[in-house]
C-alpha cells in the first residue's frame, strides 16, 4: 500500500477529514457504489494505520464525492482525502 512506504514527514495527518472515493471498472456491468465504498474498508483502515487519517470513525471522516467510471485493462480505486474544517 502506498499509504506505508510514504516517510513520516510526507504523510499528511488530517484529524478530521473527507473521503472521495474513485472506482475504474472495467465495463458497464451494474454495481453498487455503496458496496464498492464498503469493499474500501481495509484502504480506510490501512490509512489510519499509516498515520494518515486519525480514525475512520464519523466524528473524524466523512465521505464525499463517489464516482465510477469505466477503465477497461486496468479497474481499481483511488481515494483522496481532503481536510475537513472544524
């Protein structure tokens, strides 16, 4: 995870943070986007671990733009964290 390998000094540390999720699917096969976020659970998990993030709980993250789009040879996800005023 790229989260892991970014030195402590070029990890951002949001305290409150929002969360915009990205998902490249391969075709136009019908999906849910509320589970796809749910899929994302380890990642969210991950960048807490990683110092990124200081939870994943609602007082701390929230989630912002979802989108989909089709990317055949290459699906994934991209999140991006943006920080979230008090």
């Amino acid at each position: 995870m790229i989260a892991l390998e970014a030195t402590e000094s070029s990890r951002p540390n949001f305290e409150r943070a929002i969360v915009q999720y990205e998902f490249f699917v391969p075709d136009r096969g019908r999906r849910d986007e509320g589970n796809l976020i749910y899929q994302c659970k380890p990642l969210v998990d991950g960048c807490v671990d990683a110092g990124i993030i200081a939870g994943d709980h609602w007082q701390v993250l929230s989630t912002g733009h979802v989108k989909t789009t089709i990317r055949k040879g290459n699906p994934g996800v991209r999140l991006t964290f943006f920080r979230k005023s008090s």
